[in-house]
C-alpha cells in the first residue's frame, strides 16, 4: 500500500518505495496528552485485525508516538495533521492540530496497512504488517463532511447506526445527520410525551417500491432509540469525531406526532383522532396546527434534545410544508391575523423563527432545509440546500451559513444507473463518477458569500432501503467519491482525474470488502441485489426516468 492509494486522496505525501516499517509484537503506542481515545481506536480497529497488542509505551524505537501540535494547527488545521513513517525512534508519528487531526491520521495509518487492516480479527498469524516510509501532510476542505441518514422512513436499529459511524470515520467524515421524525415514524424516546414513540413509531405496513406502485407489504414496521441509545450513539460518534446532529421535522412531515397526539393537528380541518402513522410515500397534507399549544409541546422535545445532543446545530427539517390545512383552518387564519401575519408562508416563517429564536436562546444555532428561507430567516439560522443550488446561494448571498447538498448530485437514495437492474429505481441517475464531479461551492459566489459554504453532506432517504444492506447498496461506492470530494483539494469537476480515482477504488473496494459493506459492484447489482418484489418480481416498484418527479 503506498501514500497515493488514499481515499479520499492526502494533500501532499513523499514516500521511500524501498524502505518499510514493520509492526509486530513491539510496536508501542505513545499516547500523549488529548489523544488516548485514538489509541484506543487504534487498539480495538488496527489491533483487532493484525491481532498486535499494541501496548502503551513511551520509549524506544517501536513506538507509535501520537501528539497535538500548536505548529501543525497554525499550518493545517485542528483536523490537520502530519504522518512520518521512519522506521527509525520513534517509528511512527502521527501529529495533529488537534485530537480531531490526530484521529483523521490514524485513519490514513490504517488505510495504509491493506485491506485486511479492515477485517476485525487476523486470518492467519503469520503474516507482516507493513508500512511505507515517508511523510505525508493532509487536511480537510471543508469543515462539515456529512451524512444525512433518514430513519424514520425505515428504522435502522442502533447497530447498523455505530456501523455507520465507523463507515463515516473511514472516510473522514465528521457529520452524522439524523433524520429522526417523518410522517411514517419518531425515532426518539421523549420522555415528557411518550406517545411519540408508543404510537408514533409503529406503522401497521409499508409501501412497497415508489409510492405509486399500489403494492404494500402488509408487515408492521417500527422502532426507535431509547434516550439511552441516543447517549451512546453520541459518545461513539464524539469519540471518533463526529458530530451528530439531530432533526426533528416541523412544521411539516409530522404524520407521525399527530398519529399520537392529534391536538398536534389542524383539528378544525380534518378528524386528527383518525390519522394513523403514514404507510406510503410522498408529501403529505397533515401539517402541525401552528399554535402555541403546539411551541410548547416542541420546547419540551427540542429540551429534552438539547440534553443529549451536544451538537451547536439542530435541524428543524422546514421542507416540503403544504399550507392547504392553514388555508382552509379558522383558528390558523385567526392566528396569522392575530400576529399580523401576510400569508401562509408567513406563518410557516413565523414557525421556524420562533425555534431559531428559542434555539440562539440556549446558545445553538437552528439550521433548516431550503424552504426555510422562504418569508424570511433570522439572522444566525443556517441552510441545507437540497432543492439544487438556489436555495444555497440566496442564503449565502444573504449572510447565511450553508450546507451543499443538492438533490442532483448527492442524494444517495437516487438510482445510480439507468439500467432496469437497479433495485427499486428512483429519482436522477447518479453515477460515481456524477458524484465526484460534484462541486460544493457554486461559481456564482464571490469569495466572501463562498466562505459562507460550511461544507457538504450526502443525503439517504429510505423509503425503498428496508435494511442495512440496501442502505449499503445505495451509499457506496458513491459515499468514497464524495468523501473525496469533501475531504481533498480537487481541481474544477471537468479536470477532476475520474479514471485514477477509479484505479485507487480498486483498493478501496476491498477495504470495504473487509468491512463488509454491500456495495453497488461496479459491474451493476448482482442477482440478489435486483429489484425483489413481494411476490419475487419488479413488477410496479420502480419509477420510469421520464418524468421522475424529485421526490418519490
Ligand atoms: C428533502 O429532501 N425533502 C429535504
């Protein structure tokens, strides 16, 4: 393995083809200050795999000395860091800006190790585990790496979410989004309203396929994470530096609160009491009744949030917020009236203020799907722009932080190929190599507004992932282009090298090979991983590229 078969590719590495260090029974870790946890990543990934010990030791030529360096974050960052193999004492170095920095090079001395670093236990005993003498300097472009995962749509239980983790960790990723509350489910054990999850977080059956295909599977589906499964979710993403950052979805995409608790609802438009938690696909009329019963009920959930998220960002969702309900609602105009209120978007602007308001309170910061800007934002709110690059450059042109992440390019539940064999096809065809032309920062921006650009995120929705290893299929290989897109300084999208980046996916293939990750092989689905209806056929599930709509 050599310093130019990273993924996502290092900013500047000089290596000694000839020279290699080997690790073996003396190798030592020497944990300096702030940066134990990486030694303990180290022992339980690296140490796991080659079977090593990987012992603490200050002393001798064996070591693995690991350091935050003032001088490496002045040059490149708290994420930063510097990686020398010498052989020599110490044998290796990782220094970071920061314990972030030291962690993102402990990544790269794994990827460096092979394939088989990967695996969580040796295949055999005798075997040489080597590195490649040189050094090597890296450090992020961007500052928010994310992953948008949607678990209401689908539950994934908690393992498959630390799995994530760890598939986000070794790619450098550093945002965990967590899709929590849909119409079709609550993820989140709310302890003052419990209903939320006794009832919200159950549905009787799923559709099957694009919600037009007139196909249900007739199976309860549910689940959520007790505030216990959040705490760990959190300490294992903070340990390998991810921040996760929760979404709860108002005022729309509320199906299920209003399911459990129907005062939640526009009571004087329809019977709320008759809702159940949503068992198809789209978007849905049943919107929260824009009332102050309804802010309290929301403070004492985004309380009880802010207690296990420690994330500065806390996403309120604000997408896809049909105002039919407020229209024909007496007690939502007699509201908008009462609070001088134009119009619905208004009142939806009305809405989402108010949590900016109550969130800046609390010392957080309120970021929002691109609708949010529509009747106006607060000043401190942040933008996740998914309608395309619109909404992201109307907010950075405004003074609004922003998060890329256009459904064009990296919306990772969207088919990945044109053929018939994907399974449930949905949305534009993406392509690895669509992904890796992905440019984050539009060229509209001046470099002031461009600055306003946090960084990136890929998005997976889950309508049709009813399990991890769907999931899987959908994200990789494309999550490893776009980690390369946010992690590395890549040229202009038409001068981007596609075809290395391929040859260097040759290896990235059997890293994740070791991981066990189901990836899209990049020969197409293999038999098992074509549409399974049902009844064993495809029949109705996908969706024509004519005229796919956005959502599905
Ligand atoms: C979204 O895709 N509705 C944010």
């Amino acid at each position: 393995m050599t310093f130019t078969d990273l993924i996502p590719a290092a900013r500047a590495a000089e290596w000694n083809t000839a020279a290699r260090f080997t690790l073996d029974a003396r190798t030592r870790i020497d944990a300096r200050p702030g940066t134990e946890h990486v030694a303990r990543w180290l022992r339980g990934t690296v140490g796991a795999a080659t079977g090593l010990p990987l012992a603490d030791g200050d002393s001798g030529p064996h070591r693995i000395v690991l350091s935050v360096s003032p001088g490496v974050a002045e040059e490149l960052g708290a994420e930063g860091y510097r990686l020398a193999v010498t052989g020599g004492e110490p044998a290796v170095t990782i220094e970071g800006g920061g314990a972030a920095g030291v962690f993102w090079g402990a990544q790269t001395l794994r990827q460096l190790l092979g394939p088989e670093a990967f695996r969580r236990a040796p295949l055999t005993q005798d075997r040489d585990w080597h590195l490649p003498v040189g050094t090597l300097q890296d450090r992020p472009r961007f500052g928010w790496r994310g992953l948008m995962l949607d678990v209401a749509r689908h539950f994934m239980p908690k393992d498959g979410v630390l799995r994530y983790l760890d598939l986000l960790a070794a790619h450098k990723l550093n945002v965990f989004h967590f899709h929590l509350t849909d119409d079709q489910g609550w993820r989140v054990e709310i302890k003052r309203h419990p209903r939320l999850t006794e009832v919200g977080s159950w549905r009787s059956r799923t559709k099957w396929g694009h919600r037009a295909s007139g196909l249900w599977d007739e199976k309860p589906h549910g689940g959520y994470y007790t505030q216990d499964d959040i705490r760990e979710i959190v300490a294992y993403a903070a340990e390998r530096h991810i921040t996760v950052v929760p979404e709860i979805d108002v005022p729309g995409h509320s199906q299920a609160a209003i399911a459990a608790y129907p005062e939640l609802g526009n009571t004087d438009v329809i019977d709320t009491s008759s809702l159940t938690v949503w068992d198809t696909w789209g978007i849905n009329p049943n919107v929260l009744a824009p009332t102050d019963n309804t802010l309290r009920f929301y403070e004492d959930v985004f309380e009880e949030l802010l207690a296990l998220f420690p994330s500065t960002f806390i996403h309120i969702g604000g997408d896809e917020c049909l105002k039919d309900q407020w229209r024909e609602s007496p007690a939502a105009q007699a509201l908008m009236r009462q609070r001088g209120l134009a119009d619905e978007n208004e009142l939806q602007s009305w809405f989402i203020r108010h949590f900016d308001t109550w969130l800046t309170a609390r010392g957080r910061r309120l970021i929002g799907w691109d609708e949010i800007l529509e009747g106006g934002l607060a000043p401190g709110a942040a933008v996740s722009s998914w309608r395309g690059y619109a909404g992201g450059i109307a907010a950075a042109r405004a003074g609004h932080d922003v998060v890329m992440c256009p459904e064009q390019q990296v919306y990772l539940d969207h088919r990945q190929a044109a053929g018939e064999d994907e399974p449930m096809p949905i949305g534009y065809v993406r392509t690895l190599e669509d992904v890796y032309r992905f440019e984050p920062v539009p060229a509209q921006l001046t470099e002031d507004e461009a600055a306003h650009v946090l960084g990136t995120q890929a998005n997976v929705w889950t309508e049709v992932m009813q399990d991890s290893s769907r999931v899987d299929y959908q994200v990789f290989p494309r999550l490893a282009a776009f980690a390369e897109v946010a992690w590395s300084a890549l040229p202009a999208p038409a001068d981007r090298d596609f075809a290395g980046f391929e040859q260097r996916m040759d290896r990235h293939y059997r890293r994740l090979d070791a991981l066990g990750v189901a990836y899209r092989p990049p020969g197409g689905p293999l038999p098992w991983q074509r549409r399974p209806g049902p009844d064993g056929t495809s029949a109705g599930l996908g969706r024509p590229i004519e005229g796919t709509p956005p959502n599905v």
